[in-house]
C-alpha cells in the first residue's frame, strides 16, 4: 500500500483523535483517514451521479 505525508491542522487532528483508539471508532488514525477520504469520494461520485457528469465505464 502506497504511503502518503499530509499536513494536518492541529485542531483538525485533534478532532480526529477523538474518534480513534479503544474508546473510539476507529482503531488508528490511518483507518479513520481511509474511512474519510472513501466516503468523500462517495458522496462525490452521488453528486456527480446526479449532474449528469459521472461515467458510467467506471
């Protein structure tokens, strides 16, 4: 699997650590931001879906 380095604002990552570890719902951070970025994408492609603008060769 590809690594990536992003900056992250501190209050942003706080927040995220919020939802991460044993009391959390994510077990680290790396799931939390996997979890983020594929429901984004999502919602994206439903947007898109509606506008007209998505392939559908995908």
């Amino acid at each position: 699997m590809p690594k990536i380095s992003v900056e992250v604002p501190a209050e942003l990552l706080a927040d995220l650590d919020d939802h991460v570890g044993e009391e959390g719902k994510f077990v680290n951070r790396s799931e939390a931001i996997r979890a983020s970025i594929r429901k984004t994408l999502d919602l994206l492609d439903d947007i898109d879906e509606r506008q007209g603008r998505l392939d559908n060769e995908q």
